[in-house]
C-alpha cells in the first residue's frame, strides 16, 4: 500500500494494532488500519443427467486445462449466487444451485473455496464464455484427469463420483496444504459429514 484511503496520507506501515495480535497496514497519520483478509472462491458442480459440466481454461493461472466453474465471489452476492454467477460467465449455464458440497481452505494462496453441487437447466445453452476456451459435458471415465487446473478442483471431482458411487451425497470440508519442498503433491485433510 502506497497511500492511505482514508486520508490520502502517504504513511503507511506494518505494525500490530492495539487489541490485535498480527501485523497489518496500518497508516500513522489517522491510524485506519488495512486488513487483508482470504478471497472467496465459488463454483459449482453441474450435473446434467450422469454427466457433469468442465470448461477449459483461458486466462491464467492454468490456460488450457479443465476446471470446475468457479471464480472469485463479488460483493453484495451470496456464495451462491455468485457460483451460479461463474457457471453462467465461464458456460453460460444456467443452473439450479441445490447446496453447498466442499469447501477448501488454502492458506498458502489465501483462499477459500466454496463449491456448491448444482444442476443445469438446459444443456442447449451452454458454450464458452470469454475466460474458457471449451466447455464439456463428460462422464466419469471421460473426465482429463491429468489436465485440472487445480488440485482442489481434482479432490471435488474424486469426492463427488466416490459419493454417487456410494448413493449418498455427503458434505465435505477440508484443507489443502502445499509442501513448499515439493509443490506437485499437496497434503489434502478432509472431513466428511453426512
């Protein structure tokens, strides 16, 4: 931070505020402290029939492989209405969101991520919005597991086909922990709740 917002002073600093216990950006002119906090990540899980819905990536991070549609949430949107938000920016899907499925914490790169099991309304409107290159409907055995953009959309994937296999749709919480000594391989700790 160059300038305070508050009162346009150029006094920035890094201390911790009375009555806190970490760092933030605090300006020393009018004291307004600076807080940064996580990102919220939304998305959803289509489903149309025994199929679900994957767009390739074109923007980065990850240009050219598959993801969930998802995206940072907006204000004055709910969660989920900012995953059905994405679906229809990334797809152009229209959906019917029915319930949170996973969330993710990745603390490493401040994120959250909330992912909601949605179900798509018409398979005929679909497409490529501006930030994918493809979209695609796949069954389980046509998903390109070694082309997702990201572990967190992987463990989703892996968690919701162990779950229809099993007949019941769980809820399901969890951390994903990178090891700075070997990034390709994340720790992912999971709760699952019924």
């Amino acid at each position: 931070m160059n300038f305070c917002s508050q009162c346009g002073s150029g006094s920035i600093g890094l201390q911790v505020p009375v009555g806190d216990n970490r760092e933030r950006y605090v300006c020393t002119d009018c004291s307004e402290i600076f807080y940064h906090n996580p990102k919220m990540v939304v998305g959803c899980l289509i489903e149309h029939g025994t199929q679900v819905l994957l767009c390739k990536r074109a923007i980065e991070p990850r240009v050219g492989l598959w993801t969930l549609p998802a995206g940072f949430m907006e204000n004055a949107e709910t969660a989920a209405e900012g995953a059905q938000r994405e679906a229809h920016e990334e797809a152009l899907a229209k959906t019917d969101v029915f319930g949170l499925y996973a969330q993710f914490s990745i603390a490493h790169i401040d994120q959250v991520y909330l992912i909601y099991r949605a179900r798509l309304t018409s398979a005929e409107t679909i497409g490529a919005g501006e930030e994918s290159l493809a979209v695609g409907l796949f069954e389980e055995h046509q998903i390109p597991w070694e082309e997702l953009a990201f572990p967190v959309m992987r463990k989703t994937l892996e968690l919701y086909y162990e779950d229809r296999r099993d007949g019941r749709f769980r809820a399901h919480s969890g951390d994903i922990v990178v090891n700075p000594e070997d990034r390709a391989r994340p720790v992912i700790n999971m709760i699952s709740t019924d």
